[in-house]
C-alpha cells in the first residue's frame, strides 16, 4: 500500500449557538421521527418498526402532506404515507385518498395508492384503478402493484366488485387486465443494462405529467 | 525530455454570490391563500384566472382548510395540486421557507454577517430555525427561537456573530425551520463569501461544486498523468478588477517556497478577464504530464505534490493560490437508470450531478470513481421500476447486474416505495462479480415536483444514498459517529468519511484500485 503524507487534516472548527430543545417538545417529537423514517435499509426499518406507533399518526399525516411549499424531503414522506396505511384509521385513510388524489407529485401519489393497497380497505378499489390510467409510470406501476396487494388481501372478486360499483365500465377492464398480468409471474433471466451512448437523448418533459 | 504542459483551459460560468451553487433551492412564492390575490394565485399556480377567482372568492369565506375542500368547488384534480403546492390554507398545518438571503446582500470575510430566513405558514407556532453550515470546516450550527410574531412580520435573521465568520470561498447553509405543532420546512442556499483584503485567488478540483478546500485528483489518461482544477477570482470591492488573461504555474515537492520546485510554466485564459464589483470569475486549467515528466514521475511514486497557480492584476499587483495535487484509489459505478424514458431531461442531469455530489463524498477522503452511464428501458424494466420488497431489489440484481467491467451496479429506480428503506447493497462487502442476488445497489431516484411543477431530483440526498449504499458494498457498516457517512439514517449534510478504519476497508475492496 503506497505511503501517503497526510490523509487526517486538522480542520477549521467554529462553535455552534443551540437552543433548548426541551422547551419545545412536539419539535424533538418531530426530530426523532425524521430519524426514523429516514432509515437507508432494511436493518433500519426494523429498529423504526419497534418505535413507530399510531400515537405518532398526526404528525406522520402532517408529514405525508408537506411537499413543495415545504421543501419537504421525498423520502420521508414516502415513508410516513406508508405507516398510514398501516395504521389505517379513518383520518389516516382520508389523508391517504387526498394525497392519492391531489398531491402535486405523483411519486407521491403513487406511495399513497401503495399504501391504501397494502391497508387492505375494499373501498379504496376505485382511487387504486383510476391510477392505472395515469401516464406517469411511478403512478401507473405503484397503482397495478396495490391492486394486487389488495387482491392478495382481500381476494380479486371482491376488488373487482368495489371497481365495478364506479360504473365505469373501460376502468374494470383495465383492473382486470393489471390483476391478470400480475398473475403472470416474469422469468428470471439474466440481461444486461444498455451503454446511455446507445440511446437517444432523455425526452423533455419539464413539467409533471398530468393524471388523465 | 518530456515536460508537463497546459492541455486545456476554459472560462466557466459563475453563479450570482448568494445563489452560488446550482444545488440551491429557488425562492417560492408561497403563502397563506387568504393573502394570495385571484391574480397572485393564478401566476403562482399556473391555473386559469377564473379558477383562482373562485378559489381566492371561497378561501375569504374561511371555507377551505384542505385540498378535499377545494375539490368541492369542482375543478380539475390537477388545478388543486397546483394550487396546494403555492398557497398554505386556512389552518394548514404546513410551513414554508421561501427565501434565504444575507441581509447586506453579500458575505464577506472573517465579519459578522446575518441570514434573514423568510416564511409563512397558514398556522403559525413557536419553534425554531436552524442553520447548518458547510463549509471548509467542520459543519456549525446555529440555532434561535421563533415565536408566532415572526411569522406575522414575515421573516426571521438568524446572525453569525465574530466567532463564527468564515474565510474566503464558497458556504452552503442547510436551513431548517421547525415549529412545536410538529411541522417543517428546509431550504438550501449557497453564498460566495468575499474577500475583505479584498481580493484573493483560490483552486479547487474541477468538474464538482466544492464546498471547502480539499485534494486535486491526478488521473491517468492515454499514459500520461491529467490534472483539472478550477482556478476562482474572487472580489470583495465595489469596482471590477481587470486582470491579465496570463497565469503562471510551479508543481512543488513539498511546500511551496521551501521544498523543491518539480516543474513551471505559463499559460493563459481565453477572453479579456474582469471579476465583477461583489463578484466571481472561474476558469478551468488541464495540465497534461507525459511519462518522464518531473510531475509524473513523482505521482507515478505515489507522492503529493503541491500546486500553485499565480496571475496579476492589469493594475500589475499579483495574487496565488495553492492546492496539493496526488494520485487516488478509484472504483467504478455503473450507474443504471431503470425505466429509462420516464427520467425527464432534468431528472436526467440531476441525476448526473447527484453523482458528482458523490464523487465529491469519497474524493475528500482521496478515493475517486469513474461512471459508466447506462439504462433499462421501460418496457424492459416492467415492475422493477416501483420496487416494493427487498426480494424484488434482488431479483433486479440477479436479472440485470452487469457488464463485466468490475464496476459497481448501481440501480437508480422511479421508486422504492411501501417498504422500510430507500436504499439497498447487496452484500456488505459486495461480491467482485455481477452474478448472484447480491451484486448491486439499488437507490430510489428521490424524485419530487417543485414548486414550479417541475420534476426533479433531490441532488445532494441522492448523492448521498448513492455514497452510503456504494460504501456498504465497498465494505463500510453503519456507524453512530455525528456527521458520517454511514450514519443509519444519514441526511444530504452528513457525507464525511474517516480515514481508519473506513478509507482503509474501502482500499482493500477487490474493484478499487489505484492510478
């Protein structure tokens, strides 16, 4: 191993001004929860698995529905939008069926149809399939996988059932057809990735893909 | 007998000193919708008049408080996100950074200085703001009460006093803003801090932002050793400093003045150059030292070397600056797109620079990495560009690590979503081949729209997932040390990495080798 001359470098410190942070309980509550939900693998998730409970559901729903005006970190809101729908109580539902509807970005919409999948709730069957006609592909995909997590729940017959309600009948078709695919299981084969010189330029596509 | 020589130089676009870096979060206009107007809201959100009209009608009514109220005045799902992602409702529990600027416009070196931190809020609550600073130290924070007042005023200055002004060179301050109701809000912004001399010369290595100074990178290419730094002029004066486009350079072993001198030279900078009154000017400079070449004779032994770089005023003053240059340990990052088509053309060079945000990581710690840009398509890709289990991130290594060029697999997905991690390495180490479950990593892409609605990526965090799972599989494990790396729950700000024993188990990872 080459000898190097200086590998650790005394570096310049200044001190830090901090506050009390114990006059300010709900911001300490909200510090130790970013901790938490920002876990890089799975090893992680397990300690926040232990530590996560439904007392902490309002301030994950106030997590789940920070976004742009927020800076808000994407990860951790993806992350709070699933323990919703583990907890799956009816404020954390309609938290759920707001953000799948209404937040602007549709990684999170997309987390949020995961989630109202993975709560098992058949009334969420017609949110998850109207989805699947997003031609955002993190939306579309993350809305064909909740349908099949809700069917893994609670059965295809009664997913279907909860579409068909809606009376529309182009959108059961599509259910259908994404519940039927999933059952496809792909063959596992070795590929390769292709070189970017290979390809063309990535699209345009400066502003967020509208939900048709 | 063969001599280094000046391969290339280039002038490089500057930045304005209080948006310094292309990093930086833009300001927002965000706020609470009773005080948008119809025409505010409309600009803001990009939605047609008529509709803000209605919205800004029914918001003075004290009726909306969540986006399920504005969808009862039947408007496009579309129009309510775009207005919920610039105005804050009634009640809204969410609070908004929308600027963050020095308050005299500029900061300038070893003085005080203060930030003023403007928000809102459609609830305002005690709590605090924070600011974390990047510099070329050891990260500082500062910290200060706020009350529901500042909200009303609009805005909050958070000071710097006389021990803790920084030097010359660029700062990147992380502001948080927390209140007790739970809610939070970040932005980001890098200043230029100016000289009060008033006038100096800095290097740094060259093709990533560089917050603080560290090691310039000696590569090898086509035989010879390459060396590329950014050469930055910085102005602490109210005129502009016409400078002769010439500059001189001496390669030393040892420090500079007192070890000895390897090789000098001159070159010069294309143009006429003028640093700008408050202002920047950086130029780029590629020496080029062929085989028998004192510089490569000394890097090729492994040996630092120190580099100064000089140029004069046209005024006839001069001014230098310094950097040691030496050879790195080096790896290689296949870094693959999964679901290629839907990375928009921003998505795409944010991506890229994320990458430099992590070459930046393991070059201050003098290991360097090499990229080999590569994609699945989305046909190709199927489910695996929503990875929703670890088994599923495995069955994406199994299926698609490769080529065989010893380079790491790193898969970049649309999404890792209802599952515990955002990030997953193979193995710890990972395996010196591309077969098997656990050659790879895989990272979700951290996408998100900003406020104008564009799609983006979140660049210094996933320069940093990208560097904590790369450091997994180079051998790295979690640590609880403050600032790391490999922090378990690691933010965009914590990236430093130890010399032992992490830089030493990097080193002996199969795919790393040295230059």
């Amino acid at each position: 191993m080459p000898k190097r001359t200086k590998m650790e470098s005394g570096e310049a410190t200044r001190p830090s001004t901090l506050v009390n942070h114990a006059l300010l309980p709900g911001v300490q509550e909200r510090e130790q929860l970013n901790r938490l939900l920002r876990v890089h693998d799975p090893d992680g998730d397990v300690t926040a698995a232990t530590e996560i409970s439904a007392r902490y559901a309002p301030i994950l729903r106030q997590i789940a529905a920070e976004g742009a005006p927020a800076g808000a970190d994407p990860v951790v809101r993806k992350r709070a939008i699933a323990w919703l729908g583990r907890f799956a109580a009816p404020d954390d539902m309609n938290a759920l069926v707001a953000l799948a509807q209404y937040d602007l970005d549709p990684n999170i919409r997309g987390a949020a149809v995961l989630s109202l999948g993975a709560s098992g709730a058949q009334l969420a069957a017609p949110i998850l399939a109207a989805a699947l006609r997003s031609s955002d592909l993190v939306e579309s995909v993350s809305a064909s996988k909740a349908l099949g997590a809700l069917a893994d729940r609670i059965g295809a017959e009664r997913v279907l059932a909860s579409i068909s309600s809606v009376r529309d009948a182009a959108l059961s078709r599509l259910a259908k057809a994404a519940l039927a695919a999933r059952a496809a299981k792909p063959r596992v084969r070795k590929r390769s990735s292709t070189n970017a010189d290979d390809e063309g330029k990535p699209r345009r596509r400066a502003k967020s893909r509208r939900r048709k | 007998m063969s001599k280094t020589a000046v391969s290339r130089v280039k002038t490089v676009r500057v930045l304005p000193i209080t948006r310094y870096s292309p990093y930086d979060s833009p300001a927002l206009d965000v706020r609470p919708l009773t005080k948008h107007t119809a025409r505010s809201l409309a600009k803001a959100s990009r939605v047609p008049l008529r509709v803000a009209s209605k919205v800004v009608t029914a918001a003075r009514r004290g009726a909306l408080r969540s986006t399920s109220h504005v969808a009862q005045l039947s408007m496009q799902p579309e129009y309510i996100r775009r207005i919920a992602g610039v105005a804050l409702f009634d009640g809204d529990p969410r609070v908004a950074i929308t600027d963050v600027l020095p308050t005299r416009g500029r900061v300038m070196s070893d003085r005080p200085f203060q930030l003023r931190v403007s928000i809102a809020s459609g609830a305002p609550a005690n709590g605090l703001v924070r600011v974390t600073t990047e510099w070329a130290g050891k990260p500082f924070v500062i910290e200060r009460f706020i009350t529901v007042k500042d909200f009303s005023r609009g805005y909050v200055d958070v000071p710097f006093d006389r021990t803790q002004t920084l030097p010359v060179g660029p700062a990147t301050f992380e502001v948080q803003l927390l209140t007790d109701a739970g809610a939070q809000a970040t932005f980001r912004v890098t200043c230029a801090v100016l000289p009060s001399n008033p006038f100096s010369l800095s290097i740094s290595p060259r093709d990533h932002f560089v917050t603080g100074s560290f090691s310039a990178c000696a590569v090898r290419s086509g035989g010879s050793m390459v060396t590329a730094v950014t050469v930055t002029l910085s102005n602490g004066n109210a005129t502009a400093v016409a400078m002769n486009t010439g500059f001189t350079w001496e390669f030393w072993d040892g420090p500079v003045g007192s070890g000895t001198r390897v090789e000098n030279g001159t070159g010069s900078f294309p143009g006429s150059i003028s640093v700008p009154a408050f202002g920047t000017w950086s130029g780029w400079v590629v020496f080029t030292s062929p085989p028998g070449s004192g510089v490569f004779n000394k890097l090729d032994g492994k040996e630092d070397l120190a580099l100064k770089i000089g140029m004069t005023r046209a005024s006839g003053s001069s001014v230098s600056g310094e950097i040691t240059v030496r050879t790195m340990f080096r790896f290689g990052l296949n870094i693959t797109r999964v679901g290629s088509e839907s990375f928009t053309s921003l998505e795409y060079s944010d991506l890229y620079a994320a990458v430099d945000v992590t070459r930046t990581i393991y070059e201050r710690r003098d290991v360097t990495l090499s990229v080999d840009r590569r994609h699945i398509t989305n046909a190709q890709a199927g489910g695996f560009t929503v990875i929703t289990s670890e088994s599923e991130a495995r069955d994406l290594f199994e299926q698609w690590s490769g080529p065989n060029n010893d380079f790491i697999d790193v898969f970049v997905v649309p999404s890792i979503s209802g599952t515990g991690f955002d990030g997953l390495a193979g193995d710890i180490p990972g395996p010196t081949s591309h077969s098997g479950r656990k050659s790879g990593v895989v990272v979700d892409k951290s996408g998100f729209v900003d406020g104008s609605g564009n799609a983006r990526l979140n660049i210094p965090y996933l320069g940093m997932l990208i560097g904590h799972e790369v450091g997994h599989y180079l051998g790295l494990s979690h640590v609880s040390t403050a600032g790391n790396l490999m922090l378990s729950s690691s933010g965009a700000t914590d990236t430093a990495l130890n010399y032992d024993p992490q830089y030493r188990t990097i080193i002996r990872h199969g795919w790393v080798r040295i230059d």
